[in-house]
C-alpha cells in the first residue's frame, strides 16, 4: 500500500490539497488530489461540482481569480473550454498558491503550444498528468516554474531543463505529440 | 484574449466525437494491457495504454483488487523498455496503482537500478515513486542511497530525495533525521527549489527542538536565501521563534528588523508572508505595524484579483484587534465593496463593519442589501455577525440594522444563516431595550413560517421570558397559540410553555390561557399533554384564584443551576431505588467549553438539542477516585478539582503535574507522576511537600505511590487540614522522593537493590479562586434582582496601567475563577468602558454574583468598580478582601 501522506500545519510548509483541470461544464480533463479531506469519489465529484457553480460566472481569463470555499482557498483561472483550480487550506499564503496555479496553467500552454482547449488537452493527457506530478508531490510543491515544468515533462533527462525555452521546447515534443493524438485516435 | 468560452448545443455533438477517449471501456483497456507482456514491446503504444488507464482512473474508474494487481504485474514487464517516455508513464502508474507490499517487491530491485542510473530523470522520479510506494524494511536497504541523493548535484534529485524525506519523516522518522548533516548541506545549495526543500525538512526534523530551530533561523536571516519559496518558510520560521522566544514585553522584539526587510523583497509572495506574519506577532504594537498595513494598502488596489484578497483578508483579521490600525485603508476598502470578486467585496464590507464610524452605517447597509443575495450563505454569516456587533457598537442605529436583518430572515438560506440571524435579533432586544418590542414581532412572524425545530424552540422560550413583559403582551398570544395547532410535538411542547409563563406574568391573559392549556390537555403526545396538566395546577388553573407565588415563578423562570451535561450524567448513574434522585447532589462545575460556545451568546437552555457534548466528566471521575481511597472518605462532599497544574517542564525524566481538590475542611493534592526513562523502576514515590508558606494548612495524610513503571501514570495523594468554610490561600513547595530500581528494557528484569533519589517539583499554590466554582446563570439579570439587596457590597479600585481594557478584564475573572455570564467577558474593541457579570458558587455553597465596571483612560490606567451579592454578606465582604488583596 502506498503511504497516504497527511496533513500538516501551516507552521511547516505550504501545501497544496488538490489540482483541478475541468472543461466547460464542469466535468474532469486531469485531476489530483493531495489529501484525505475527501475520502471517497463522491465526495471529490461534489467539490468539483460545486466548486465549479461558484465560479462558472466568473471572469478568471485575463487574471486568476480567488475565491473562499468551504474553509477552503481556492485559486483558478480559465482559458477556451479549460478550467484550472488550485486548492489549499483556509491559513495558506495565498500568492504562494496563485504561483503554483501559473506555473501550471503556463506549463500546459507551453506543452499544448498554445493550442489550450479540452480536445488538445485530452489528446495529450499523458503530458497533462506529468505535468501535475512535476508540480506537486504529495502536496508538497515541486516546481513553480513553467518554463522548467514543461521542460521537465517534455525532456528525458533533468540535465538541462533549467535553460528549457519554450523555443526548443515546441521543436521536441511536436512530432511526439502529432503521432500520439494520431495513434489514439485509431 | 477572451473567447466564447462554451460551443452551444449545436456543436456539441460535433465535439464529443473529438475526445480520444470517446467510447472507451475499462474491459477493453485491461485486454489492450497485455501488450505489456509482448517480448517486442511497442513503447509507442504501451504508452497509450496506461494513458488510457490513467484517464480511466481519472474519470473515477476503479479497478478491482484482481485487476489492479494484473495491470500493476504487467507494468513491471515495462522497465525491460529502454524508452524514457514510456518510464516515465510507468512510473506514474505505479504510483496510481497503490501496490500492496508483497506486490512492492516485485519493482524493488527495477526502481534500485533506476536509482543508480546515469540519467538524472531516472533517478529522480525512481526515488519519488520507491518512497511512496516502500515500506520501513526496504527503506534502511536504500538509505544510503537516499542519503548520497540529498547532496546530488543535479537539482531535480536532491529536490526528489528531500521532498521524500519530507514525507518519510512522518512514517520513518529516525531514519530522516539520521540525514541532518546532508541537509544542512542541501540548504546551502545553490538551486533556489532544492534550498526550500531542504529548509522545509530541516525544520521538520528539528521542530521540537526549539535552540536548534532558534540557530536555524539566526544564521539563515543573515546570510542570503536564494528562492522566494524559501524566503517564505524562513519568514514562518522566524516567527515561530519570535512567539517562542519574546515573553518579556520590555526591549526590542527579536528579528522584527529581518521581517521588516521582508516587507521590501521583490518577491510579491515574499513581501505578503510578512506582511502577515507581522499583523500576528501576539501584542503588536502600532509602530511595529505600520509598515505591513503599508504594504497591504498598496495591495489592495493592486489589479491582480489574488493580491487584493489576501491583503483584505489579512486586514479584516487585523482590524478586530486593532481596528484604529486599518483605518487609513478604508477609501481603499470602500471602493472594493463592488469589486466583482464576491469573496473580495464580502471581506471589505465586513472590514468596514468594524473600522468604520457611525455616520457611515447607513450607507454601507444601502451597499450591503445590494449585494446580499448573490453571497454564498457562510459569507452571509459573517455579515450578519458583523452587523450585531456594529449595532450593539452603535445602538442607535438599531432601527435601520434591524431591517436589514428582518429582510435578510425572510429570505432563503440554510439553518447555520438563519441561527445567526436570530441570535444576533436575540442578543439586539436583550442589550437594546427600544429594539424589544419590533423585534419579537420580527421573530413571531418567522416562526409562522420556519422550517427548523429547533429555532422555533429557541424563540418560543425567548419570547416567553421578554413577551410578558411588553407593553402589549397580547399580541404575542396568536402567533405562540398557532404553533400549538400547526407544529411537531417538540414545537407544541414549548409552545405550552411559553403560554404558561405569559399566564404566570400577566393576570389579565390568565383565564384565556388557562382555556388553551386545557385544550392542549387532549394533545396526542404525552409531553404536551403532560406540561399542560403541570401548569395548569402550578398556576391555579383548575381553581382559576390565587396570586402566583414566588415558587411558580422560579419554578418558570428560574434556570436550572447544575450544567446540562452534568445532570445528564448522574441521572445515567442514578440506579432506581427507594431513594429518589437528588438534584443536589449533581455536580455544578461547569467543564471546560469550546471557544463556540462564546460564538452563540443567543442559546438558551431549552435543553433541545443541547449543542456542546463535553468530554468524559473529569469531576465525576474524580469523586469516584477519591471516595475509592479510605482515607479521604471522612473528607465529606468534593467541591472543586481544579485543572491539572504542571509541576514539571516538558520532556523532563519524570512528569509531574497536580491536580487540587477542595473540600469543606480538608485539601487534596492529587500528583499524578510519569516515568519517561524506560531503564528506571520508580517504588514507593511520594511527595514530600513544604507548607511553611501555608500556615492555616497542616498536613494529615501522604499516601505513597507502590511502583511506578516507565510510562504508566500513577498518583500519589498528600491531603491537608484547613480551617473550615475559610477560603485559606498559601504557597507549597513539593519535592518528589523515590526509590529508583534499574530495568533492563530489553529482557525487562529489574534488579533487586534500589536507590534513594528525589527529584525537585515546581511550587503550587492554593488561591482564592480555588474555592469558587464556576456556575453561570441564564438571566443575570433576574438572578441579580432576586438576592438581598442588603448583601450588596460595592467598592472601587485602581487597577494601575493596564496593557488593554481585555486584559484587565480577563485578569480580574482570573483572579476570581468566576463564569463570565451573557458573554460579558468579551471586550469590544476600543471600549473605553466596559461592564462584566459574573457567577459562581463559593465554598460553603454560597451563590455569589458580581458586576464589574471597568474604565480606562488614556494612559491605561484602569479602574474597576466592584459590586457583589450573595447569599451570605460575609462572602460578599471575602471577594472584596480577594480583589483588594489581589
């Protein structure tokens, strides 16, 4: 059995709860959750749910928005059909998470070159999910930075993924990401 | 930037067929899995599998045990793949996986390889996945390698092995903590993200130990912290430090320059951290936050959505301790209240309710009502809550708050909204005597229409006790007589009630009542049945003459003087018998309560629902205890345990702490002893305690403690003489004496010869406050009004200077051990005056209640005013002799 890491205070260290990728009527693209607060799936279905009626109406494109939830901080910002959310406790810095939540949104956009909806997200899940492991890491944040969150994802060594730009990054994984939408598409 | 963010129905069929997963069927995917047993793997499209399984998970699939277990085997056929790509999905699944330890096995030695692999991706993600998925055993086999990770050159590995590290600690701490040296080396790192890991677990392993998180933080606070990240968790640190640290309250507080310097960093995360942590060092001073009021001000007008939240949040937090602090932020947190932000505007406007003057409620209640309804109901309670204190802060103004909270009652919401509201009309018409009577009517008028027993309960007995005593008590009479009709059984109860109490009051509704209480007599639940019949003959009803004497009264109106949870307990133990239950006999100390119970000052006893549960009755256990030792049985009834009292430091070889039980002529100090050394046996323990500081006390019995085992409490008991019914107050030293026995904890044998040792204890004393229980009382008004004027004592003291009105306050019911009652004991903020009540039972059994007025001024010099009543002068005179001699 793997360890269900537990929760801790906000003496330790920031931490992260869950991160959330939802379309445009609230249903899952990727998601991961950090902690037991929501032990079974029908308790993280109705978070997402309603989490997602709070902020539908909300205008979270240009900035990322923020929003108080069931003793819950929550960060979020949309793009095209995508929802992306950010959750941690109600003591959390909240700059902090709003880091975390642009270190993951400008990821996806570098690994989707651009091209950031559902259906592209979908046809590169594999990279959404690395994406999120390189990130966090049982709540724990790994990595804020975009540039070498992707590069991180895309490569295959960590070697050199601090001077990744998003040049060379679009030129790696292109041909990759073409024949893997193909491929499952068959 | 913007798009249409959703392609209406038209194209939405058109849409779904774009998804790659489109018809995807877990049984399908579980067959396409075994392409991972192919001997000329496709890493191509092993890949897409466990995407495919992945997205399964994702969607909320599970997979049975049998199934998880047949995907997991054949993943492990994946590390023979050369390819990274696909090793990277492998080790993302088997994290998803959960394996079972004896499936762990199977990946070990694959992981291991990979750990010590040239490739820097390998070794990372291999550390991550073999930590999360291992187990204690396996783990010391890796340890080395774990520990040689911590200080890899390549970032991403030591950050792996840190983060690890962080997360073993809670499972495998003595391992972690045997890395100390390798992560002190990891903080110095030169990679901004391997230095905030490293500080992160540094600061785990060594959080208990405060001198070394004390050096931590004074050696990094002067050198420089690459990462922001970092900046913050030293930021944390450093006030953990400060509230540790800083107890005298003279002199420069430690590291505020360094959090102050924070305030300037580039970093806005940075500068926010400490901004926060500034505004909650304990007793911040004006000066000290000044420059993160500063800051926060700026953020609020910032265009960044999150920025402008946290710093309202943070202010809204400042501005209930220090409200005079926030208010140069106020035409910044007006102009929030329509910021589109919901939760943004909420935190302004309740900011506002407390900084802001009254000339300016009305206007803010106009913004307010516009806004209500598109809140969510958590937000609306604190609005609600921050109106209540702006309208008991401004009576005045109670009209127009009232209004809004009428307004607010009618409209949709939850029970915990509505709880809220009504609390706050409750508390409203008890403090504003011109709200009385258009409140009440706002709460019969909800009670023709509430969906919630228990609120409609709250209210029937409120009203019972404010109705009758209005101008026009007649016409509550329609709206209590209808819940009779329409209601449940519980609601018709206290309906009963109320009208007996009405008829109780006043004598021309007295004959009307009585004709609908005899109506209630054929009600189908007995408990209706049963109050009607009662009242009906405690008021005369069956002979309608006669003047309702004091008895009905208190019978009516009285509170019951024993806590609820207590008389709950020893009606459990009572064991039906030719004795009948005796009320007195229930113990009357009030436990310990939940912080809540200060949050709902409108709950009245209506016994439904009775809301706090406290925990295992420790005076009950007590009494048990103590009557179980022969010795003390001649002591007579217990009056008070106090709380345990600590008489050693924390972590030291014996714990030690006391607990004192009072009786009429006797004391008893109840020691009880921890032995944390498991090579020691601890015999015949005792303490040996000094009461030359106590004169009226003389020592009567010791009874020792046999053996004391390590890590298995035992109490050892000394008991003392005192004069009887005098609250006799002194100072014992105590010195614990032992003979202590060698153990060998492996084989546990314990050798024969023992050896005298002692062991010094902290002193403990005996206060007035001890002879006190705390007893509150529903209406303090009515209790206060029903003693003997004759036994009123008042006289007037000066406090000298105080640091806050609070405190002074908090510092007299210290002193004295009463209940604070009506919740008088919370200050509000920058009152200049401010009036406290209190209750409590002295020894003897002497009710006694006290009014307190305190007042400060400028240079906080604060005086008090003293008023007691009590059953007895005599005692009235003692709790003068108390405070003066306090």
């Amino acid at each position: 059995m793997a360890h269900s890491y537990g929760e801790y205070s906000k003496e330790s260290y920031p931490s992260v709860k869950n991160i959330l990728l939802l379309d445009s009527e609230g249903k899952r693209v990727a998601v991961k959750y950090f902690s037991d607060d929501w032990p079974t799936l029908a308790a993280k279905l109705s978070f997402e749910k309603s989490l997602f009626a709070k902020t539908v109406k909300t205008n979270a494109r240009s900035e990322a928005e923020i929003t108080m939830f069931d003793s819950y901080i929550v960060v979020y910002k949309f793009v095209q059909d995508l929802h992306f959310f950010v959750t941690a406790g109600s003591d959390e810095n909240e700059l902090i998470l709003a880091a975390v939540l642009q270190g993951f949104f400008d990821a996806v956009g570098l690994l989707l070159r651009n091209d950031v909806e559902k259906r592209t997200a979908l046809e590169n899940l594999d990279l959404i999910l690395l994406c999120i492991d390189e990130i966090i890491d049982g709540g724990i944040i790994l990595e804020t930075d975009a540039n070498t969150i992707a590069g991180k994802v895309a490569t295959n060594g960590g070697d050199n993924t601090v001077t990744f730009s998003e040049q060379t990054l679009s030129q790696a994984f292109a041909t990759a990401r073409e024949h893997l939408a193909r491929s499952l598409l068959n | 930037m913007a798009q249409p963010l959703v392609k209406k129905d038209d194209d939405r069929d058109d849409e779904v067929e774009y998804s790659p997963f489109l018809g995807i069927e877990k049984g399908l995917v579980l067959q396409e899995a075994r392409a991972f047993h192919d001997p000329q793997l496709d890493a191509r499209r092993c890949s897409q599998v466990i995407t495919k399984l992945l997205y399964l998970l994702n969607q909320g699939e599970t997979f049975t045990k049998i199934e998880a277990t047949e995907v997991f085997f054949a993943v492990t056929k994946l590390f023979q793949s050369k390819d990274t790509g696909l090793r990277r999905m492998v080790y993302l699944i088997i994290k998803e996986l959960s394996p079972s330890s004896d499936e762990v096995i199977i990946v070990t030695s694959s992981l291991m390889k990979d750990m010590n692999s040239k490739t820097d991706m390998y070794r990372a993600n291999a550390i991550r996945v073999l930590c999360r998925i291992t187990d204690g055993t396996l783990l010391t086999q890796i340890e080395r390698y774990l520990k040689q990770a911590v200080v890899d050159k390549n970032p991403v590995v030591a950050s792996a092995a840190l983060v690890s590290g962080i997360h073993l600690l809670q499972t495998n701490p003595e391992i972690v903590k045997r890395w100390s040296n390798e992560v002190q080396e990891a903080v110095q790192s030169r990679a901004a993200l391997v230095q905030f890991h490293a500080l992160a677990l540094l600061h785990q392993i060594r959080q208990n130990d405060r001198l070394a998180v004390s050096k931590l933080v004074t050696s990094l606070t002067k050198g420089a912290v690459r990462s922001p990240l970092a900046q913050c968790l030293l930021i944390r640190y450093t006030s953990q430090v400060i509230r540790e640290t800083s107890n005298s309250q003279s002199g420069e507080r430690p590291f505020f320059d360094f959090l102050e310097s924070c305030l300037r960093h580039k970093a806005e995360m940075v500068i926010f951290e400490a901004a926060r942590a500034i505004t909650e060092l304990s007793g911040v001073t004006n000066r000290e936050l000044t420059p993160a009021i500063t800051v926060l001000q700026l953020f609020l007008s910032s265009s960044k959505p999150v920025l402008r939240f946290a710093a309202v949040r943070t202010l809204n937090k400042v501005a209930m301790t220090h409200p005079l602090a926030v208010t140069n932020c106020n035409i910044d947190m007006e102009s929030l209240i329509s910021d589109q932000n919901r939760s943004i505007a909420t935190l302004a406007i309740t900011t506002l309710l407390k900084t802001g003057n009254e000339s300016s409620v009305d206007r803010l209640m106009k913004q307010i009502t516009n806004f209500m309804s598109d809140i969510a109901d958590e937000f609306k309670i604190v609005v609600v809550e921050a109106i209540r204190s702006l309208c008991l802060k401004f009576p005045l103004k109670y009209r127009s708050l009232m209004n809004f909270l009428s307004n607010i009652l009618r409209e949709e919401g939850g029970f915990e909204y509505k709880k809220a509201i009504v609390d706050s009309i409750v508390i409203l018409v008890r403090d504003i005597p011109d709200a009385k009577e258009s409140g009440l009517i706002h709460l019969c008028e909800f009670i023709e229409d509430c969906e919630f027993t228990y609120l409609s309960t709250q209210i029937l007995h409120f009203l019972g006790n404010e109705g009758p005593k209005t101008s026009d008590p007649t016409k509550f009479i329609r709206y209590i007589y209808n819940r009779v009709i329409l209601e449940n059984a519980t609601v018709r109860a206290a309906a009963v009630s109320t009208l007996a109490k009405f008829g109780a009051l006043v004598e021309s509704l007295k004959p009307r009542i009585f004709v609908l209480l005899r109506r209630c007599l054929f009600d189908i639940d007995d408990e209706v049945r049963d109050r009607a019949t009662l009242y009906l003959n405690t008021l005369g009803g069956d002979d309608s003459v006669g003047e309702i004497d004091n008895d009905v009264k208190e019978f009516l109106f009285g509170s019951l003087d024993v806590p609820l949870s207590n008389l709950e307990m020893s009606l459990q133990n009572y064991v039906p018998s030719e004795e009948p239950f005796d009320i007195s006999s229930v113990p009357k100390e009030v436990k310990s309560q939940p912080l809540t119970e200060k949050k709902a000052p409108g709950k009245v006893p209506t016994g439904l629902g009775a809301p706090i549960s406290n925990p295992t009755s420790t005076v009950d256990g007590y009494e048990k205890l103590l009557s179980s030792i022969p010795e003390f049985s001649s002591f007579g009834t217990l009056f008070k345990s106090s709380a345990p009292v600590e008489l050693t430091e924390a972590e030291t070889e014996y714990a030690v702490n006391v607990v004192k039980h009072i009786f009429d002529e006797h004391v008893v100090f109840q020691y009880n002893c921890t032995n944390t050394i498991p090579e020691q046996l601890l015999e015949n323990v005792t303490v040996f305690v000094d009461a030359s500081d106590a004169e009226e006390f003389s020592e009567v019995v010791s009874k020792p403690l046999r053996s004391l085992p390590y890590d298995s409490p035992g109490q050892t008991f000394v008991a003392f003489e005192k004069p009887a019914g005098v609250p006799a107050v002194g100072k014992f030293s105590n010195l614990l004496k032992f003979i202590v026995k060698e153990v060998d904890p492996a084989t546990g044998e314990t050798e024969d010869e023992g050896v005298e040792d002692e062991y010094q204890l902290e002193d403990l004393e005996i206060v007035a406050a001890d002879y006190m229980l705390k007893v509150g009382v529903s209406n303090f008004r009515n209790a206060w009004e029903s003693m003997d004027p004759d036994s009123e004592r008042v006289d007037e003291y000066g406090l000298g200077a105080r640091e806050s009105l609070a405190e002074a306050v908090s510092a007299v019911i210290t002193l004295l051990g009463m209940q604070p009652c009506e919740g008088t004991d919370a200050v509000p903020n920058n009152s200049r005056s401010h009036t406290c009540l209190l209750s409590g039972v002295f020894i003897g059994n002497v009710k006694v209640l006290v009014r307190l007025s305190f007042g400060i001024d400028g240079p906080k010099q604060v005086a008090m005013k003293l008023v007691v009543r009590s059953d007895d002068p005599a005692i009235s005179d003692a709790i003068h002799e108390i405070v003066a001699n306090g």
